[in-house]
C-alpha cells in the first residue's frame, strides 16, 4: 500500500487549463527582467566568440609564421593594416590571443551576472506572486491539498525554474553559438574536412535522443520513491510520540527501510543508465576524431584519400583536432537542456495552474468597503454545505438509510442587535463553527444572506469585513516570534501598554512574566512550548487589542481551567457589554447570561430564547443544562442514540 505522491501528478486537474505555460512565464516576468537578459545573451555570445580566438589564431600562426606556408592574414582585417615582419606578426598574434583572454574573462562576468541576476529575480518573483495567491485561495482549497503538495510547488518548482532559466539557458545559448561558429569556421577552413569531422554529429544526435528517451521514466520513478520516502518520514518523525508509546521502532525501520530500498533501486536504474551514457559518447566522438586524424593527417603529407582535392595545410589541421573536440560535447550537452527545459516546464505548468485556480469566494468589482454603525447582523434563511457532492456520496456510503443532505446548515435565520451578545449552543457537529466561518466570509453562503447593519457581506470588501470582526477560535496559533509580537498580530501599531492591557484582560499578563524573557519571549513552532489555556489567553489578548466591532468567541476558553476562565469572564464581561458578540461555548455556565441563545442541531435552528425561556422549554438546551448542571446522571437515551447518529455521520464525512 502506498501513497502515490509523484509530484508529476500533482495538480493535475488545474495543468490541463495552463496554456504554454513556458511563454507565460517569460511574457510575465521576462520583461521586467529584460536588461539582464540580453546582458546574459549579449555577453554568452561575446564571450563564446573569444573564445574560439585562440585556436584560430594558432592555426594561421602554425601555416603562416612558424611554416610559412600561406600569408600571414586575419579574418575581417584588411591585409594592408598587418605587419610583414615574422616577429611583428608573432607579437600582434600574441597580443589578439592574450585581449582576447582578458576580454574573455570579463564577459564570462558579466555573462554570469547576467543569467544569474535574470534567473533569480524570476525565482522570488515567482515565489512571492504564487505564495501571495495561494494565501487568498478559498479554504475548501487547503483542505483539499496537502500542506506537502503546496510546499513542493513553492520551493521545488520555483528552484527548478531558477536552475533552468540561470544554467539551462546560459548553456543554451552558449552551446548554439558555440556549435554555430566552429561549424562554420570548420566548413569554411576546409568545408571537405568539415565533412568528415562533423559526420559523428547525427550519430551523437540520434544516441543523445536514445538515452534521454530511456532515462526519463527512470528519473520519474526516482522522484516518485523520493516522495515516498519523505511522506514516510515526514510522518513518522510526526507521530513520533504514537511510535515510541506502541513501542513499534522495530516496525517502522522495516516500513523506512523498504521504501528506502525501493529508492536506493530506482536511484540505481537510473545511474546504471547515465554511467553507460558518457563512456558511449566519448567512444563516439574518438571514432571521430581518430577519422579525422587520419584522413586530415594523411593529407597534411600529401595523400589525400579517395575524391578529396585541394590542400591541407598542417595549421587548418591542428584548427580541426582542435574543434571537432569542443564540437563534440555540446552535442551531448543539449540532451540535458532538453531535459531541464521539460521540467521547467512541468513546474510553469503546476505554478501557473496554482496562480490560475478560481476563488470560489469573489469580490464583487463594486463592492464598498464595510461601515458599521450599529454593528447588528442579521442571518436570512443561510443554507451552506462544505461540498455538497461529497458530503452525499460519503454519508450515503456509510449508512444507506440515512438522510443524505447537502447542507451542514440549513435555513438558519436570526438576528442579533447592535451591542447584544448571542451565544451558540447544540452538539458537537451541528454547525455552530460552520455558523461563524460563514460570518466570516471564510465561505460563502449557498443559500440566503447575512448583512452586517443591512449590507450583505458580499456587497462589503474582504479586508473591510475581516477587519470588523475579532475571531478567537479553539485552535490556536501562535507564529514563531515573540509573546508581543503574537498579540499584534493583525493591529501592528499597537504600543507596549496596550498590548500589556490586553494581556491583562485575557487573565494572560501573568503567566507571561513569569515567562524566561517576558513579553519578548519567542513562542510559536520553534519557540516556548505553552499550554493550550495559555495559547487561547494570548489569542484573546490579541482580539481584545484589535478592539473590532464584531467579536466572535468559538469555544475560546475550551482549553481554560474553570477558575482562570472566570476570571476572564469577568474581563470579557466588559468587552462585551456594548459589542456584538458571537460565542459558541461547551460549559453552558459561561453564555447563560447572554442577551440571546440559539440553540442548534443538525444544521438547524431548534431553539431560540433566553437561558430562562430555555429552561422553562424543557427541550434540548433545558437537557444540555441539567446534564452539565449536574442536576441529573445521564442524557435521555433518545438522546444519546441521536448523538451517537451525528457522529457516525460527521465521521463518514471526516473520512472522505
Ligand atoms: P460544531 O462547531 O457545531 O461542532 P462544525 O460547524 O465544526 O460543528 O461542523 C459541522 C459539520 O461540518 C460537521 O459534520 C463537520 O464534519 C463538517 N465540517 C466542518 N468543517 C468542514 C470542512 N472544512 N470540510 C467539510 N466538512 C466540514
């Protein structure tokens, strides 16, 4: 059993949509980028050509001055201009060969610092545009891709790109220029040589072809085990504590080490391949040259074989060994161009697919930024499911004779006034937390409206939206940094006092300078380990210094002792008083003095009144509170047998 993670196949559905994605990538970041590119060009070409002066310059030397075969003449520079003395020539050929050297070196410079500044900038453009869009994408979204998928876009393909556009590109140019120039400075030195020389070529082509044919299923299976290994180990070093409680150490090196042997054989397919495919090269390119030093050398003596006719003088000859040399490997080269060319290609296609992905949530073009006045919300008959298609089919295979339903929340309808506090009660599972995503605009509604002081949230702009509402949930995170900095998170201009204040309010000042450091302490992934009370404390102090107009509390307190959570309620008692105020709470203690209690079930609204409407109602809330009151032992059994229904749905779609 394993988990298919061959990065090829990630994002599939979304590639099919992107369009040439290769001249995308440069019509939209190429052109910001135009100036080092056509450095890089400019000097690739420079640098290649003086690159070929040297050797050029030692032929005419050998047949001009050391033999005295031919006229001492130079491309492009008419004769007139030349010396004629043997000595001066020597002089001017060792001057050209030694600026060519020093010119060449300066352009390999610039020619680096050309590609590479190219490449890179892409590479953070890239980065930052494809993090920025991924950041605004629906939640639905995250739920449905794996953290891993993500992470690999952002910095595998991104690397992939960079190495492409920086060594792939470079070397294709150089590569083109270089085979251009030797081939016509070959052909136009002795164009019957050139033949000769250069008839290895097609050879090379077709072998090149060959191997990158065979080698690039081997490559797929290498990655795909790569993904293998790492998903095992990234998910054990994560269960770690599981592992070492089940005492199954032994268990999972096996489970490590098969996948690790199922890469070490795939990795070793693929060397087998790629440790021929040199060897073979250098085989076919020495048949070459021995070929050309024969037929060349045995001209240079006079015996030209078979149809060739003319001269060849011993310079042009050493010109030929010279080049066919540096012919040769470029050949080879542009297999592995092709090869980071496709997989650029592949990552563009998975980037762009990511940058493509439509937002279910939009912002409408007109929409205003949100004014709130009175901070009264209304919700109008709200339907919403989290994805209908799928929570049917997963409920329909669990249970067959269940209902299957679209909607997690259905028909809700209910208004708060400006300034009251309404709490939230009903089940695990009934959609109090899907209730608050939707006023949030985490999702939007399928069905019906919710308006802040009449505006529908669609009317309003996101950031408007959020930054009215304060939202404290059960899970807590704190950002690697300091205790200060978490509960700025958001507001930013806060000063130490206030953010002090706020600490104090969320019953968290304490605790916190009893921390190594105080508020400077470093919390979060690498930081100090806190409690889960201690985590929510600091959450609130950050709602509370965000002072919103709209405050949303889902089960903040859960992870709270009962003592220092009533402590907080007294604190939250005056954050409340004139603030709307949404709380979803399991100890029904801490919202029975709130202006409004909804009480829901399975999606819907089942109850609605004061806790003392409630009581004397004698229905669902009455029972939650008698239970939790200690008042009697045990839940009805039909209500226990109705609890145990929800689960096996809410479990069914958990699956899925
Ligand atoms: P509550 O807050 O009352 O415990 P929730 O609103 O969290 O209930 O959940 C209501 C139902 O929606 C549950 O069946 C839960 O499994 C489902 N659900 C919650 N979040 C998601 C999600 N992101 N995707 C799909 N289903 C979800």
């Amino acid at each position: 059993m394993s988990v298919d993670l061959d990065e090829e196949e990630v994002f599939e559905d979304v590639r099919d949509r992107v369009d040439d994605p290769m001249r995308r990538l440069f019509a939209k970041y190429g052109r910001e980028n135009a100036f080092e590119f056509v450095v890089g060009l400019i000097s690739s070409i420079a640098a290649r050509v003086l690159d070929l002066i040297p050797p050029l310059l030692l032929s005419i030397a050998v047949d001009a001055i050391f033999l005295d075969n031919t006229e001492y003449s130079l491309w492009l520079v008419p004769d007139a201009w030349l010396p004629t003395s043997t000595t001066a020539q020597l002089w001017l050929t060792v001057a050209i060969i030694a600026g060519a050297f020093l010119l060449g070196a300066a352009f390999h410079w610039t020619r680096n610092w050309g590609w590479n500044s190219f490449a890179q900038s892409i590479q953070h453009d890239v980065r930052t545009d494809t993090y920025d869009k991924m950041q605004r994408l629906n939640m639905e979204f995250f739920a449905d891709k794996q953290t891993g998928e993500l992470m690999s876009i952002l910095s595998n393909d991104v690397n992939r790109l960079e190495r492409f556009l920086n060594d792939g590109m470079n070397s294709f140019f150089r590569l083109s220029i270089m085979v251009v120039a030797i081939a016509v400075i070959l052909v136009n030195t002795n164009w019957q040589l050139a033949l000769v020389a250069l008839g290895v070529v097609p050879l090379i082509a077709v072998f090149t072809k060959k191997f990158i044919d065979v080698i690039q299923p081997k490559y797929a299976d290498v990655r795909s085990s790569v993904g293998q290994l790492n998903s095992r180990l990234e998910n054990n070093l994560g269960g770690i504590q599981v592992i070492k409680a089940a005492n199954t150490e032994g268990f999972e090196s096996d489970r490590v080490d098969d996948v690790s042997e199922d890469y070490f054989d795939a990795n070793w397919d693929a060397i087998d391949t790629r440790i021929k495919f040199f060897p073979g090269l250098r085989l076919l390119s020495g048949i070459g040259f021995v070929i050309t030093f024969v037929i060349g050398g045995l001209w240079v003596v006079g015996e030209p074989l078979g149809p060739l006719s003319g001269e060849l003088q011993a310079g042009e000859f050493v010109l030929f060994i010279l080049l066919t040399q540096r012919f040769i490997w470029p050949m080879a080269q542009f297999g592995q161009i092709i090869n980071m060319y496709q997989r650029a290609h592949a990552s563009s296609e998975r980037i762009f697919g990511l940058m493509d992905t439509p937002s279910r949530i939009r912002e409408e073009p007109d929409a205003d930024p949100l004014v709130v006045d009175e901070g009264e919300v209304g919700f109008d008959d709200v339907s919403f499911g989290y994805d209908a298609g799928k929570a049917q089919s997963a409920s329909g295979a669990s249970s067959g004779d269940d209902d299957p339903r679209d909607y997690i929340v259905e028909d809700v309808t209910f208004d708060v006034d400006g300034g009251d506090t309404v709490a939230l009660v009903g089940p695990t599972g009934a959609g109090k937390s899907t209730v608050m995503k939707l006023l949030l605009r985490m999702y939007d509604v399928d069905e019906g409206a919710i308006r802040i002081d009449g505006t529908d949230l669609r009317d309003a702009t996101i950031p408007s939206l959020r930054q009215t509402l304060g939202y404290v949930s059960q899970e807590t995170f704190l950002f690697y940094g300091t205790v200060q900095e978490n509960i700025e998170y958001g507001t930013f201009d806060a000063d130490h006092e206030e953010v002090v204040e706020a600490a104090k309010m969320a019953e968290a000042h304490q605790f916190i300078q009893n921390l190594p450091e105080g508020y400077d302490t470093k919390v979060g992934e690498r930081g100090v380990k806190l409690s889960g009370g201690q985590r929510q404390r600091i959450a609130l102090a950050r709602a509370i210094l965000k002072d919103p107009d709209i405050l949303v509390l889902d089960e903040a307190t859960s992870d709270v002792d009962t003592e220092t959570e009533m402590l907080i309620q007294r604190s939250l008692d005056k954050l409340t008083a004139d603030r709307t105020t949404f709380a979803i709470a399991h100890r029904l203690s801490t919202i029975k003095d709130a202006d409004k209690i909804v009480v829901l079930e399975d999606g819907q609204i089942v109850e609605r009144g004061s806790h003392d409407d409630l009581l004397a109602e004698d229905g669902l809330y009455a029972k939650l509170w008698a239970v939790q009151a200690g008042e009697v032992d045990e839940l009805p059994e039909e209500f226990v047998e109705r609890a145990a229904r929800r689960r096996a749905q809410t479990e069914a779609t958990d699956d899925d």
